[in-house]
C-alpha cells in the first residue's frame, strides 16, 4: 500500500478530509481514539490481511509510525 493511499484511510477512518492528515500527523492532534484502534485494526484485517496487536498500536504517535506497523506487516 502506497502513502497516500494510506493517508486516505486514516482520514476515512476519522472521518475527515484526506487533506487535513499527513504522514507526521500526531494521532493526539487527529483525535485518534479507542474507536479508531478498532476501526484500523479490523480494516487492515479484512482489506489486507494484516495483523497489528493493540500494543503496537499504543506505541504509535504519528500516522508514519502506523504506516510502519502496515508496511512490515505487523505482528
């Protein structure tokens, strides 16, 4: 999955526009909560096969450090 077409995720996810997020987005500037948690996980569970444990989600403070997590795979 490329950048962007992440970044476009996360925005769905927070329901905002794809032009407000950036890769050095802080998720406490994005109001990224329990319920985004949820959301990214089962997303990238069901469209990509991919699975991220909700520690590595807690050690994520920017949109790059969950791209990180996608683009190793995960746990």
């Amino acid at each position: 999955m490329e950048q962007s077409e992440f970044i476009r995720l996360i925005a769905e996810i927070l329901e905002v526009d794809a032009d407000t997020v950036t890769a050095e987005s802080s998720l406490d500037d994005l109001d990224w909560d329990s319920m985004s948690n949820l959301s990214f996980i089962a997303e990238l569970d069901d469209t990509f096969g991919i699975t991220v444990t909700s520690d590595e989600l807690a050690n994520a403070s920017t949109v790059a450090d969950l791209f990180a997590l996608t683009t190793r795979g995960g746990a």
